[in-house]
C-alpha cells in the first residue's frame, strides 16, 4: 500500500477514497483516540500542568489496526477536520502510530468534493502545534475546573453535580433570567386600532385603510375619550410620503445562525441541527459546518454568480464578500454554503432536504440584488383633535431580488393602500382600544441561548451543541412546553352603532421548547457566583476564548496561560471547604408550625426541594414533603408549606365498580368503595386507588382534584390497561404482543426480552412460532441499577483470575515488567466536558 489517509468520521471515508484512486487507502479514527487519563485529574499541576493521557478503551482495537496499515504505507495523511480539535486529533494519531510530527503530512478541505480533495493533497501541510497548544489549553483548564470544582458541589450541596467553565455561565444566563421573569411587574397600556373607510367626492366608499395610534393611552378612561372624540370628528388625509427602500440579504450561514434559524424556521433542537448538517457536510453536499465566519471564497462567489444569472437573469446577481465581525473567529473557515450552487435540492432523508435547502436559500441569496419597495405612510387628520392622528402604512415590493429565491409571491403579498389624495375625507368603520399587557424578559429557548453566548464571546462553534445538550443532561435546565393561563382585558369597540367597553380572556404565558432552569440549578449557580464568581464572570469566560485564540496565534505559551488561571482559582478551592452544607444548600427557614411549634424549612435533596418540619431535636423524627411542580424553593412561604402536609388526602371513594377485560381474558378494575388517595411523589402527584395500583395525575393538583376527576382518571388508566395487551397465545401465556408507546411489540415475561414488529406489520397475524423466532434473536435486555452494578464486578473479578494464573506461569522465568505510564505534552479530546 503507497498511501494511507486517516479521516474522523467514516461515512466520508469511502467518498474520499473514491476521489483519491487507487494507490489511496482511506479509514477513519471514529473521532478522537486518546483522552486525559480517567482515573484522577490526569493533569501534574507542579510539571507545568503535564497531562497523562491513554487511548480510549473502546479505540485500542482501532488504533491497533492503523498501526498495522501505518506501517505498511510508504506515506501516512492526516486528514482529520480543520478545526483546533481535527488539529488535535490529528496529533493524537501522530503519537498513538509513532509518526513524526515535523513530517507527516496534514491536510485539510472545507467540502468533500474532488477539486477540494485534490488540491489539499497538492498542498500538504504539517500539525499546527500552536493550534494543538490551544486546544489542549481548553482541555485542560476545562478539566481542572470540573475536577475541583465537581467535588465540592458533591460534599456541600448534592452527589452527582457537575460544574463546568461553559456550561456554568451558560446555566447562570437561564437562571438570571428566570429571575428577571420572577421579579417582572406587569402592566398595561391600551393601543388603538381599527378600519377607517375612504370616500369619493360624492361621499361614496372606494376603498379602506388600516389605521391606528402610534401613541398609547395609560388608561382605559383616556382611551375611551378619544374614541369619543373620534365618533363625531371630521377625517380626512393630513399628508401622503412615498419613499423608495431596500431589503438587503443576510450574510451566509455560520453555525450559530444555522442553529438559530433551523430553530426558527424549522423548529430543530441544536443538536439536531448539528446532526444532521454533519451527514450533509460528509456526503459532500456542504461545506464544514463547525465555523464563525461569513466569508464566501472566490471560486464560490464565481459559482453563485453563474448560476444566478442563469437562472433569475442578470439583474437578479449582485456579488458581495462579507467580513467576519468577529477578529478572533477561529482558522479562516468559509461560511456554511452548498457545495454546488447549481443543486437546489438534494436526495435523502426530509430533514435533511429541509436544511439544505435553508442553507441553499441564505447562501445564495447573500449573492443577489438587494430588493426594491416603496413604502407608503398616510397621516389622517382628526379636526376636533388637532395634535392627534391617526396613520396607515403600506409596502409595495417593486423588483423582488434576492426574495426571488424565498418564493416570495409579488403582489398578492403586498399590503398595497388604495390610492388617495391629500384632503380626500374617510369616515369611521370600526375602531377598539384594547388592553395590551407587558411581556417579561423572555425566556431562552436552545438558538437564543447560543445566540447570547456568541454576543458575549462565551465559547465557539464546536461548544454550543455540547454545551446545551450537558446543561439538559446534568439536570439543571429542562426543555419543555408550559400551557398559557386565562387572563382577563378590556377592549373599548367604536363603530357607527356607537361606543362599548367589554371584558374578554384571553391565554397569556404559553412556551413552547423553552429552557426552564431546576431548583438546584438556582443553588448551584447562587454558591459558585458567591465563592467562585470569577470562573461565573461572563466577561472572565470570554476573556479565556480571547487566551485560546492568542495561544492558537503562537503569541502566548499555554502552560503560562494556566498558571495565570490556576493560581486564582485553586485557593478559591481550598476557601470552598469551609462553607457548612446549610449554606452551600441555601436551606431556608419558613417559620414555625402554627400548632406544633416546631421550625419548618425549605430544602434541596436527592430527589428535589422538600419542606421539613421538625430539625431532629428531641428525638422527634421530622416529617417530609416534596413541593408541587411549579414551585420554587426560593418564593414558597409557610402557608403554601402547610398545604404540602395535608397529603396523602382522601379524595373519596369510587361510586362503583369499574372493569376492562383484554383479549386474553385478563381483567382489571377497582371496586365500589374503593378508596380514592391523593399523594405527591418524586416524579409527580398521582392517585392510589388499590394496593399497588397508581394513576399519574399530570396537570391536576392533587390538593384540589375532584372526586369526579379522579375516577374518570382510574377509569381510563384500568382501560388502558387492559387495551395494552393486543394479543396473547395460550400454549406459552408468557409470550405475548403489547402495545407500547411507539406501537406494538412482542415480549416474553420470564426473560424478559422484546422483540420489534414492523410498522407495517399487522401485530394479530404473527404466529407463536414467529413470535418465539424473533425473541431468541433480540438481545438479551440490559441490566439496570443494582443489578447492572452487580454484573460489572463479576467480570472484572473473573479477568483477575485469568490475568493472576498468567502472572503465575510467568513468574517462574521473568520479573514482571512495571507499568508503562504514558504521557505527553499536547493533549485534547472531542468530549466537550465545558
């Protein structure tokens, strides 16, 4: 073999090979190699913060097999990504496969395509140390950070947090924010609106505006004066402006605005989003999806020009070559474009069409003509109110441009006003003040998170995903919908009937995928802003990014980077341990028990914030309850705590029998008289209606549930039950075909093994023969909490006796040989842990 090419992922391998020829032989790292050794911090703070690293357990067999291929190659190319990471990686894999550095040829390409492939292996390169160097600066300090950090939440607040350089400040941004909405004080204003009719010299209707006020009244009284006023005023034209305007494109896609506006237009998570570009970047469809700039380069400037011309026209191609506002965007990436201007839809899997074409639209249109309107703003003068008017506006697009490509419709789209001259006279068709309320600070969703991070300079393109995706998974933030509540306005209607004032409703408040933050998240960001309010500093984060970057420039050197840091940060450590667990877990008092006397707190434990009566005193055991979803340790008072100990509560009793019976015979139900109970549990209130029989009563408050709800409740979870079992066989009654949340499936209840059924499968015509089949070949099911744990060591203790028999064997001709620590000075890994 002549030629070995070492990609990341392998989806692109077999592409690459195939632009390659024969004498190449492409295969992939599957990502990173090698990580900070696990056990420890794997960092010697006093040699210059050295990292010990290995090759991750499950790479040893691949890397293994590089090496064989490595030294059969008369030349090895590293082609891992073009990032600081892909830099990493590569050097990884220069030390894991004994290459030398100085020589070993990198290359890197921005889109999977021929002319990109060939050209990088024209221009070779070597590893950018000083790209290697910054990287390995944010591996390291980001694990010091969780290393210490991580500990002291464990000891003083709760075992199992976690704390991060990013993820940190990013889960403080969520919970200021929630306390911003918390401390938000509505009010109102009313806002006039409404239809005015225009009128021909003879007094005849030729056509309506859209008008209103621009200014607002505070008031309901001041606002149904000046509808007063208007029903017996004289309306005509005050002034008519016609301006010409332009519509410019935006710049190409970089990865927080693709993650934005997937979001938006799309409804994609940032995960998703990022996902699914990776499949289109590695099938050669578009460029690298992981950068910060907005830059075009020539070739594809040129490209867009051709093919814009050909098809909208001459007029429609306007090239423009955009700069990075950013001075500090990492390598000198291209925006995210499309391979091929000439392809405007591609094969696949729909999401993946869909964000194509988002990012075929943005990318091309960044190369059009701006569009042309004219905007038309009308003044109408009301003669009993003279420094009062009213206006209408209207926008008329007159070349489409760059919305050609937004299947912008023309004319039927426009909001064009009849025309009009200046004194013409209008008469009231209807007019309203309504009541418009304040809106809070708004809650983050995932693409205005990243958003906001990007404004502060907190973190870089490959980090936003990473980053909210651990923020979810530690617990501190949840994504999730929250219905809106009934809220009551006033509305003042005007028409040519005469005036009246109404109360309507309305829902305010609803979110749809916003990120909420947990209670907990409230204590930890509260305890590390408080003793650790540098590393939660937003301006400290984004100077560290600004460090990263001037180490990547080759002006700074990283180990002098960390000791700047660590000499900081590690006493603010050592202070930390002092803190009591009250303080740290920001236990509040509530008051005293009304009738008992005894203190009463609000508190944070293992399954969320509980209310304690009692503080253990005089041998009195305390007694517990967890809040309801939706409160808040830090705003529930001692009357709210009181109600959490009224549960359990007896709802009442069920007025009569109730059962299901499913198609193997089985039944269930409940009987008459049957105790309906109340309670709050660490997953959510729910009812007890029998011995081991529960209903979840999501989105009903277990204090205030009726009896009439709790048993149509039971009723429906009995029938579910019972509707669960689609079908049954008797000669094995323990094979049998469930229905279950993505649809039915087979299991058998003593191996408790399941067994897929296609979509298209009718489940009732599957015979035990099948049934059995396809459970023998399902895997065996996982093992879970203490029975996973139990399994772990058995395997482990059963490889110790293999390896001391061996030992055994060999002691007899050889001293056994002492382990070999490997280390080295540049380090770094694909897992976020920020």
């Amino acid at each position: 073999m002549t030629n070995l090419v070492i990609v990341e992922s392998p989806a692109k391998a077999k592409t690459i090979e195939k632009y390659l020829g024969k004498d190449f032989v492409v295969r992939s790292s599957y990502g990173h190699i090698r990580d900070i050794q696990k056990k420890g911090m794997g960092i010697d703070l006093q040699n210059g913060f050295e990292p010990s690293y290995e090759i991750s357990s499950d790479k040893k067999k691949n890397v293994t097999e590089l090496r064989k291929l490595a030294k059969g190659s008369e030349q090895v190319w590293l082609a891992t990504d073009e990032d600081r990471e892909g830099e990493a990686i590569a050097w990884h894999l220069a030390e894991a496969l004994n290459l030398d550095v100085k020589t070993t040829k990198r290359i890197v390409f921005h889109e999977i395509t021929k002319p990109a492939i060939t050209h990088a292996v024209d221009h070779p390169r070597t590893i950018d140390m000083d790209l290697v160097d910054a990287q390995q600066a944010r591996r390291i300090l980001d694990r010091i950070v969780g290393f210490e950090l991580s500990p002291i939440l464990w000891k003083k607040i709760r075992t199992g947090l976690s704390a991060g350089r990013v993820q940190s400040v990013a889960v403080r941004l969520i919970v200021e924010r929630e306390k911003e909405i918390e401390a938000f004080e509505a009010s109102s204003v009313f806002r006039v609106q409404g239809v005015l009719d225009l009128l021909s010299p003879a007094g005849e209707k030729v056509g309506e505006l859209d008008v209103k006020r621009t200014a607002t009244f505070e008031n309901e009284a001041d606002a149904t004066a000046f509808l007063q006023s208007v029903s017996s005023a004289n309306l005509q034209v005050l002034s008519l402006e016609e301006k010409p305007a332009k519509r410019a494109p935006k710049a190409p896609f970089t990865t927080s605005t693709l993650q934005q506006e997937a979001s938006s237009k799309l409804g994609f998570s940032v995960k998703q989003t990022m996902m699914i570009a990776q499949r289109l970047y590695e099938s050669g469809k578009i460029t690298y999806m992981r950068t910060d700039s907005v830059n075009l380069s020539e070739v594809a400037i040129a490209q867009a020009e051709t093919q814009i011309k050909s098809a909208y026209g001459a007029e429609y191609s306007k090239p423009r070559r955009y700069k990075t506002k950013n001075a500090d965007a990492q390598e000198a990436h291209e925006a995210i474009r499309p391979t091929d201007f000439s392809t405007e839809n591609v094969p696949g899997e729909r999401n993946e069409q869909r964000l194509y074409q988002l990012i075929w639209r943005r990318a091309i249109a960044s190369q059009m003509a701006e569009a042309q309107l004219k905007r038309t703003t009308v003044e109408i003068g009301i003669d009993n109110l003279p420094t009062d008017k009213l206006t209408a506006k209207g926008e008329v697009v007159t070349f489409d441009g760059f919305l050609k490509v937004y299947d912008f419709g023309g004319k039927d789209d426009d909001k064009l006003l009849p025309p009009m001259t200046i004194g013409q006279a209008l008469r009231l068709g209807a007019l309203s003040a309504r009541e418009s309320f304040a809106r809070p600070p708004a809650r983050y969703n995932e693409a205005s998170l990243v958003r906001t991070l990007e404004e502060m300079g907190i973190g870089r393109p490959s980090t936003y995903a990473p980053t909210i995706d651990t923020v979810q998974q530690r617990g501190y933030v949840v994504k999730e919908d929250r219905e809106g509540k009934e809220r009551e306005y006033r509305e003042v209607f005007l028409n040519a009937e005469g005036l009246e004032a109404k109360t309507l409703t309305e829902m305010a408040g609803s979110e749809k995928n916003k990120l909420f933050p947990t209670d907990i998240a409230g204590i930890v960001t509260n305890f590390l802003t408080k003793h650790f309010g540098e590393v939660l500093d937003y301006h400290f984060t984004a100077n560290v990014e600004e460090k990263f970057d001037t180490i990547a420039k080759g002006k700074i050197q990283w180990q002098q980077m960390l000791e700047e840091f660590y000499t900081q940060f590690h006493p603010k450590v050592e202070a930390a341990e002092d803190v009591s667990r009250e303080e740290a877990g920001q236990a509040r008092p509530l008051g005293n028990h009304p009738e008992t006397g005894e203190p009463m707190f609000v508190k944070i434990g293992r399954y969320g914030p509980y209310v304690q009566i009692g503080d253990g005193e005089n041998d009195e055991k305390p007694r517990f309850a967890s809040l309801m979803p939706g409160q808040k340790m830090d705003v529930i008072n001692l009357e709210q705590a009181l109600e959490l100990f009224k549960l359990p509560r007896h709802v009442g009793d069920m007025p009569e029998s109730y059962s299901a019976t499913a198609v193997d015979g089985s039944k269930f139900g409940v009987d008459k008289g049957q105790a309906l109970i109340a309670k709050q549990g660490p997953f959510g209130p729910y009812l007890e209606y029998g011995t081991k029989k529960y209903a979840p009563i999501k989105g009903f408050d277990p204090l205030s549930i009726t009896l009439e709800e709790s048993v149509a409740i039971v009723e429906a979870k009995i029938q579910a039950e019972a509707e669960k079992i689609v079908k049954t066989f008797p000669e094995n009654p323990d094979v049998k075909i469930l229905k279950g949340r993505w649809g039915p499936y087979i299991t058998d209840l003593t191996t408790k093994k399941n067994a897929k059924i296609a979509k298209d499968e009718d489940a009732l015509e599957l015979s035990l023969e099948e049934c059995v089949k396809r459970l023998d070949e399902a895997p065996e099911p996982k093992k879970r909490g203490r029975a996973a744990a139990k399994k772990a060591p058995a395997k482990k203790t059963a490889a110790k006796k293999t390896a001391a028999k061996k030992s055994t064997a060999k002691k007899t001709t050889a001293k056994k040989a002492p382990a070999k620590k490997t280390t080295a000075k540049k380090t770094t890994t694909r897992k976020t842990s920020e």
